[in-house]
C-alpha cells in the first residue's frame, strides 16, 4: 500500500516527490467535530471522510492527503473552521 498521507511523510522523502516537478493533487476531507454523546469520540464524523480520502489517494497518481479540516457548528446555520 503507497503512502498518501502528508504526515507521514519524511521532509526529504515530500522534497524528492515535489523534486519530481510533477503536478501533485492534496485532497482535504471535512468532518465536523461534534459531541454524539458522553461515551462517543468527538471526531466520530471525521473518520469516514479521511479514510474515503485516503482509499481515492492511493487509487490515484501523485496526490496526497492533507489533514482533515474539522467543522464545528456553532448553529444550526452558521459553520466554522477550527484553525
């Protein structure tokens, strides 16, 4: 299985694919982080976009995945990014 995501990527293995001078793709999943209840993990909603992100990356030629980028909703119309 190739490596697709950003963070596990050595500084001289990123500089030897951007080396390459071919064109790379980053794919950013989006997922809310939410509470669903005492006993669940707040980023239950992240884990199915970063892994659908992933599976795409490594079917796909010179693209990385980048980390995820949480939402969390202050209201029912309003969205955030956590940075």
């Amino acid at each position: 299985m190739k490596k697709v995501l950003l963070s596990e990527f050595s500084a001289l293995e990123l500089k030897n694919l951007m080396d390459k001078k071919e064109k790379l793709t980053a794919i950013c999943a989006f997922g809310s982080l939410e509470s669903h209840g005492w006993h669940c993990p707040l980023g239950t909603d992240t884990f199915i976009p970063t892994e659908a992100a992933i599976l795409a990356a490594q079917r796909l030629d010179n693209t990385l995945v980048v980390p995820l980028c949480p939402l969390v909703l202050q209201s029912t119309t309003t969205a955030i990014l956590c940075l």
